[in-house]
C-alpha cells in the first residue's frame, strides 16, 4: 500500500471512530433523562391519617411504590397512617417508593412501670413513655406530698412489671401532705375488715392490718383492737390528723368483754386501782 493511501485510510477511520463517538455522546445523554425519569416528578400526596387501604389505592394510582410498617398510637383508630416519607407535598420522582407506618389494631403489651414514690410530674412522663395513658387522679393525705401513692389498673393496684396493654388507662392516687386539723380517733372495735376500712379511709386516715389465729370467714371476722384507741387511759377520746396511722387488729371472733376493754382501756385501769 502506498504511503498516501495510508494515510487516507487513517484519517477515514478516525473519522468513523469521531463520528461513533459523537452518536454515542448524543444517544447516552438523550436516554439519560428516559433512565433517571427527568421530567416526570410529582409532589407525593397527603394520606396521614386515612385508612391504609384508601392510602394504598391513591399512592398506587400515581405510580407510587409502598413499603408499609406498624406501630401502636393508642388515640388513633386502627389501620389508620400514622406517618409517611417522603413528608407530604415534597417532590419526588415517578414510581418512588413511599414508607407509611400504620397504626395496629391490637395494641402490643408492655410492663407496668413503678411510679410508687416518685412525683406526679414524673409519673406523668412515665406513663407517656410506656404509651400508657394518665386516668383519673385522687388525692389522699399523706406525708409524701405530691407523691405516687398507688397506681391503680381497672380500679385495683397493679404490681410493676405486670404486662398490660399498651393504651391502658391509669389511675394514681397522690399524697395531699398531713392535715393540720384534729378530730376524735374513730372507733372501729367491733365492726368487720371492711367496715373498719370504710370509716378510716372516710376520715383520711391511713392504716395497718393485722390478721390474727386462723380466720375462716375474713367477711365476718371483727376488729378486736385498736391503736390508738377512741378513748385514753381517763376515758376523754384520743385526737388525731389526716393521715396519719391507726393499726387496727382483727381476729373471726371476739367476746363482748374482750371488745369493751379494749375500746375503754380506763375502765380497765378504774378496775385495777379499785
């Protein structure tokens, strides 16, 4: 081959490869807006709040991929979107996907934290953050002003730890501090538990129970004893504030006189010195 045929073929070729390139350059970037969907963006609608099939229906129609998880809110109806990303209105591509998270129809269990001692402004963030929700709150005297007493599920205490459902309500019972008013100490001798508990929780007063020998019928069994007692050593009634503590003791029976003596410990004592 000649030298200048040669060089004719090599510039030919670099043209052809030129001319490949440049095509190649022009189809890449014409296809670049096809493959990353230029143009096609939308703003990603607002379902918080519907039910997730309603949800679902809408984001398909546009285009929209869905990936769906579930927590509990316990305010919210179940099945019910409770959050989604993107966040509403943001622009987005066609056929992204969209996470919702959904609110469970059954609520998961959690234990029941301790709120015994602590003040109410805490139990209150601790209810909250056990995704329990606060019940009524009562007040009762006691030392421990503006603290957790007792918490109440379904109207009875409930141990810690005990597994509840989440958005159970709860009760708690709060320290109203000691009353500075006196009053006579109530006389519960002779009346049944119940009875005794009726009348001291009536005055505010607080309490301890002591079961004495075998108890066949708690129902029927009476208190036999008292400390202190409604009546002092000279017969003039004892005085006492809310709050404070009567131990009360309580056996399933008790004779006449074993209750008057212990309800009037000065005639016992009249007795004695006579």
């Amino acid at each position: 081959m000649k030298k200048g045929d040669l060089k004719g073929s090599l510039r030919f070729n670099l043209f052809i490869i030129l001319v490949v390139g440049i095509v190649l350059y022009v189809l890449f970037f014409a296809s670049l807006g096809i493959i990353t969907r230029h143009g096609n963006e939308m703003k990603v609608p607002n379902v918080t709040g519907k039910d997730i099939n309603a949800a679902t229906a809408e984001l398909q129609k546009l285009g929209f991929e869905i990936d769906v998880d579930s927590t509990y809110e316990p305010a919210a109806k179940p099945y019910v979107v409770l959050l989604q990303i993107p966040e509403i209105n943001a622009i987005v591509k066609e056929g992204r996907t969209i996470f919702l998270t959904i609110n469970k129809a059954e609520p998961p269990k959690t234990p029941m934290p301790n709120m015994l001692g602590v003040s109410y402004r805490s139990a209150v963030m601790i209810i909250k953050s056990s995704r329990l929700v606060l019940g009524d709150t009562t007040y009762r005297p006691d030392i421990a002003k503006g603290a957790v007493l007792d918490q109440l599920y379904n109207g009875k205490s409930i141990r810690p730890g005990q597994l509840i459902p989440q958005g159970s309500r709860i009760d708690l019972v709060i320290g109203d501090g000691l009353g500075n008013t006196e009053f006579n100490v109530p006389d519960v001798i002779g009346m049944t538990y119940d009875e005794a508990i009726a009348i001291l929780n009536s005055r505010g007063l607080n309490f301890t129970a002591i079961w004495e020998g075998e108890v066949q019928d708690s129902v029927s069994a009476v208190v036999f004893a008292q400390t202190p007692t409604a009546l002092n050593e000279l017969s003039a009634p004892n005085r006492i504030k809310e709050g404070d503590i009567v131990d009360i003791r309580i056996k399933q029976e008790a004779s006449a006189e074993e209750l008057e003596n212990n309800r009037n410990p000065g005639a016992t004592v009249i007795e004695d010195q006579e």
